[in-house]
C-alpha cells in the first residue's frame, strides 16, 4: 500500500459476498449502505446448454485475499490457459468507495500481473484507469459478464447484458504456459479511499464447450 498495511475483511450475508479494505490514508467516515450477454446462455450445475457449461461459485469456500479483501475463483477446476471463458456475477459498489480495483482477470505477460481489471473512480467504472467503461457505478446492484477468449485474445465487458468494452487480451495463453484465473472484490490502487467496498453474490464461472 506504500503508507502502511491495509485493515482487510470479508464476510458473507447469506449468499452475499461483502468485501470491505481500510487504507488508512484518510480518516474519512465509511460510505453509507447503500440480461446475460448475447453469447451463450450460460447455465449452472453439469448440464450443457448452447454451447456452456458451468460452475457456481459458492460464496463461503476457499476465496483468496491480497492487498484487500476478496475471492478468488481459481483452483477447483477454475484455472485454466486455454479456451473461452465467463465470468458472471452481480455486483455493488457503495458510495464513496474509489480507487480500488473491484474484478480483475489474472495471469498475464510480463511485466504486467493482470489480463483486465475493473477500477472504480469516484462512482466511474474503469477499464484499468482509462476509458471508462459506465459513468456512475454507485448505489445499485449491476450484472457483470466478462468473457475472456485466450486463443483469440480478446476481453469482452458486458454490464446488463450490454456489451460496454472490448479489448486486446494481455495473456499469452496456452503456448506460453500462463495460467488465468477470476477475482472480485476490494483490491486497493493509486488514490484509494480510506473505506473500500463491494458486494456479490451469484458468482458463477463458465467454459464455452466445445
């Protein structure tokens, strides 16, 4: 964090994952409480349908935190350097929570550590920090599909049910072993608020079936 360590927590409210970070940078007061993308349909469980398949993340097992509090939906069969993938999930961002990274794709080439990342700025959803991919982000639950095609090399950002970004991937896939891997939650950046939070629940992972 560069002023001293973050104060990190995650707890679960039902099937709500709440991931919260104290930066210790300002001693402001903490913020008050506050359509599937036109690929595939993705589903839930072993069935296979339009060319998906899926798996649920439950929101109590196994989650990885860093530099904040959030999970991380690799292992379990989750990992993966080949293919094309989804992310799915319905997300919220309290007012007043910015400079933090709130869902990032990651595994990437050198030097870089990440595929995408999702930024939060003062109630702008970001891609990285430049363009923004939604103007006002604050106070409401939104659907996020992040779709993730290694061999193509391409990030796809859809936010209800909307396509908002389309980028190059950064990954190099397969061929040069990197391996890829979901993440949401609180992940402090430059000019980081002093109180950091997002909500989730409904996180599922997807594979486009061959």
């Amino acid at each position: 964090m560069g002023d001293g360590a973050a104060v990190a927590l995650r707890h679960y409210l039902g099937d709500v994952v709440v991931a919260q970070i104290r930066s210790g940078r300002r001693a402001t007061s903490p913020p008050s409480a506050g359509g599937t993308p036109p690929l595939r349909r993705p589903i839930c469980g072993v069935r296979r349908s339009r060319g998906w398949r899926g798996r649920r993340r439950q929101a109590g097992g196994g989650g990885e935190e860093e530099a904040g509090g959030g999970v991380g939906v690799g292992g379990e069969g989750n990992d993966y350097s080949s293919g094309v993938w989804q992310f799915e999930a319905f997300g919220y961002v309290p007012y007043g929570t910015s400079g933090v990274c709130i869902m990032q794709v990651f595994g990437s080439s050198p030097p870089q550590a990440t595929t995408l990342m999702l930024r939060v700025y003062n109630g702008t959803l970001s891609y990285y920090r430049a363009p923004i991919v939604v103007p006002n982000i604050y106070g409401r639950w939104f659907k996020l599909n992040v779709v993730h095609d290694v061999e193509g090399r391409r990030v796809e950002v859809y936010i209800d049910g909307v396509l908002k970004y389309e980028a190059a991937s950064r990954g190099r896939g397969e061929a040069e072993g990197t391996s890829h891997y979901f993440k949401c939650g609180v992940y402090a950046q430059n000019d980081a608020s002093y109180y950091m939070e997002s909500r989730w629940k409904k996180i599922r992972v997807l594979k486009k079936c061959q």
